[in-house]
C-alpha cells in the first residue's frame, strides 16, 4: 500500500502541531490541517516517505514525511508531518505547503530513547537526500504543481 499511490501530490494550509519536533527533535515538522490529512488514501501505509516541498510560491526543497497515527487522540487520527530539508528563518503556520512524495523509505516504528528517534530520523533524511538526486524523482522537484496560480499564496516574503 505504501508505493501504490505515488507520486501523491498534496497541498495545503500549515497548522501548529504539538510542538514536540522542534523543542523535543530538534527536527521541525510542518502539520497539514486535519482536512488534508483526511483527503490521504486511507490505504496509504503509515511510515516513512520522501519527496520534494515548497511553501508558498518559494523554493522547492527535499523533504522526509511521516504518515502515523497520533496515540495522543486514541489512534483515531493519523497524522501527517513534513520535515523540509531546508533552515527557514521563520514559521510559516498559515502557509500553502505543496508537497509531492515520490518515494518510500520505511514502516512506522517505536523506539526505546529520544536518542534512537533522533537518529533514525537522520537516517531518513540522508535516505531521503540520495534517492531525490535520482532522476526519476528529480523530474518532479520541476513540476507545474509547485507553481502557485497567483492569488493562492498567502504572504510572499
């Protein structure tokens, strides 16, 4: 179910999630409203995927995605959060994230420490980071969807 239904182009507004990938992670994560999340395949695998992001009519960069379900509302909810491989100066809740996932990299797991999170998530990363410079997958990095029509962004900076 996880290679299925890619490449899955998806965009939406920026929500404030739990806070916890910054502060706890050190690894920020960009949550999609519950709306988009609910317009995701519902057979479409939890775990790990890559492919490329953009916020607003910006650049478009590498990114890893977690598809999950969020214990905190009784597994009832799956969650979807985007890491952009990329440092931003600020926050950009309130966004259009477009984001295109070409590829999958592994199924959701738990870990023991916040240590062994961490680094499978810098596994990911540098995973994600070789499979994007394949050509199959950079081809979409230069893909219409990226490009906003005019009157869709929210703020340019």
């Amino acid at each position: 179910g996880a290679m299925r239904h890619l490449p899955y182009f998806c965009r939406g507004e920026v929500v404030k999630g739990f806070g916890r990938g910054s502060k706890e992670l050190g690894i920020p994560t960009a949550n999609f409203s519950e709306q988009v999340v609910e317009s995701f395949p519902s057979d479409i695998s939890t775990g790990i995927y890559y492919g490329w992001a953009c916020v607003g009519n910006g650049d478009v960069h590498k990114m890893v995605l977690s598809i999950g379900w969020n214990p905190f509302y009784k597994n009832i909810k799956k969650s979807v959060e985007t890491h952009i491989i990329h440092t931003f100066k600020e926050d950009f809740y309130g966004e259009i994230l477009s984001i295109v996932i070409t590829g999958y990299i592994r199924p959701e797991k738990n870990f023991d420490s916040l240590d062994e999170l961490i680094s499978a998530i810098q596994e990911d990363i540098e995973e994600a980071k070789r499979q994007l410079d394949l050509p199959e997958h950079l081809k979409l990095k230069e893909d219409n969807f990226f490009h906003l029509p005019e009157g869709k962004t929210v703020n340019n900076h």
